[in-house]
C-alpha cells in the first residue's frame, strides 16, 4: 500500500434510523487494501444495518462512505458490487444440492458458441473452480460434488474464493465463523488471511474477539449503533476489546453479582 492513499473504503459520520429508532450514528472507519478491518459487537450492536449500507441494500440518513477517497451513493445492491464491493452473508447464497463449481459461478455461469447455439462450458467451469481454490489454498476432492457435501467451514471458503475471482476489492463477511466450531473457524481464518494477502480489503464482521484478534489489522467496536471508538491492532488488546463489548463496568457489576457467598 502506497503511504497516503486514500483507503479503498472509508465511513464518515455514517448514520442512518428507521423511524424514531436510530440504528447507527456517527460511524467512522476506513477499510484498506491488504487489510482487515473488524467490526465487532453484540446482538443489537447495529452490525446488520452497516452491512445493507456498504452493500447498497440502504442508503445512509448522515454521513458519508467513500470509495478512493471519492463520496459513493448507491441506489441497489447490485451498484456496489459492479464497484467492486461483495458481501458474503451468513446463508452463503448457495444450494445445497448444485455441484461446488455451479455455485461458484451462480449466475455468471461460462458458456461457449453463440446465439442460439450458446451453452454452458462445464468443462471451463469445473477447471477454473478448481484453479481459484487452489490459488486460495483450498483443495476440493471434487467440483461435481455438491455444495451441500462440504463442511461448514469449506463452504465459506468456497464462497470467499467466488468473491475474490470475480473481482471483489472489497469484501464484506457477515459472521462467517459464527456456526462452526473451533477447527472449521480456523480453516475461515486461513482464508481470510489469503484473501487479506491477495490485496483484498476485507471488513469481517463478528461477534468473538478470539476470532477477531488473529487477522485483525484494525477494529471497529459498535454498541447500540454508536462506535466505542476505532482502533489500529497495536492500540487496543484482546482483553480490552472484550471489556468494551460486555460493557465494561456492567460486567464487573454481574461478575460480583454472581459470586458465591463466602468465596
């Protein structure tokens, strides 16, 4: 990264309400290539709402999202993914019975010949599957085998991999290790990284510190849609993120509570 380049993606003052309930306000952070910016909060934190607004599902209320330094304003999810934004949610947007290269290429399938004479090049398909995974470290016994055959962690790798190919400079994860367990979480974080080390910018969205810290280049703490501050790794600590996402002095609180008489 070129020292002074403005950030792929950056959020200023970004807020946004639904009626009298305000979901964010004012959210600062950028996001830059080779790094991963983490979001992270408990249930209710605003995470959601920040996801549709760099997705382009709903516009900013206040604030601004800049992409290149340059103020963006998308009117549907597909404007930012023709710019380069992709968000891989936690339903993957995967079926369970299409073989792995199919869903790879979901919509944007390879064809051959032309007219009325253009069919599917499966062949292309299956290969270039197998190629782009390997490149991201993945190796898939099988691309006809379907999707729904691989492990939770392989399937996030797979639509990781999918995103990266098709152009994705910036790439938005919504709690990809929620639901697996510690080693397939791991496997996600492998991946992440590959993606970070591909000149990816990705903002990983979560709500485990343990998860957060190991690819973390910089942290973005939400609670109840207001920013408990922005932090580079080497300004905070896994214990203090922590605290701030429990609350802080609400945790020592509950800590005394249910202590045991006597002990």
């Amino acid at each position: 990264m070129t020292a002074g380049a403005a950030p792929l993606l950056e959020l200023r003052e970004v807020g946004k309400s639904f009626g009298s309930v305000i979901a964010l306000d004012g959210i600062n952070t950028t996001v830059r290539a080779g790094e991963v910016t983490c979001v992270l909060g408990d249930n209710g934190a605003g995470k959601s709402t920040l996801i549709k607004i760099l997705a382009g599902v709903h516009p900013p209320d206040r604030g601004e999202v800049l992409l290149d330094g340059a103020p963006v304003s998308w009117a549907a999810p597909r404007e930012a993914l023709d710019a380069g934004i992709a968000t891989v949610y936690q339903d993957l947007a995967m079926i369970p019975l299409m073989a792995v290269w199919r869903n790879f290429f979901l919509g944007r399938e390879p064809t051959r010949g032309w007219g009325p004479f253009r069919r599917f090049d499966s062949a292309r398909g299956r290969a270039t599957t197998r190629a782009e995974l390997r490149a991201m470290g993945i190796d898939i016994r099988d691309p006809d085998q379907p999707v729904g055959t691989l492990s939770g962690g392989e399937r996030q790798s797979v639509a990781i991999a999918r995103a990266v190919h098709f152009g994705a400079r910036v790439l938005i994860l919504d709690e990809p290790t929620s639901a697996l367990g510690v080693r397939q979480a791991g496997v996600v974080l492998r991946y992440i990284a590959q993606a970070r080390d591909r000149g990816v910018g990705v903002v990983f969205i979560t709500h485990n510190p343990h998860h957060a810290f190991p690819v973390a280049d910089r942290f973005l703490l939400l609670g109840r849609g207001r920013s408990l501050g922005d932090f580079a790794k080497g300004e905070i600590t896994q214990e203090e993120v922590t605290r701030l996402m429990a609350g802080g002095a609400e945790l020592e609180e509950l800590a005394h509570e249910l202590e045991r008489p006597g002990r």
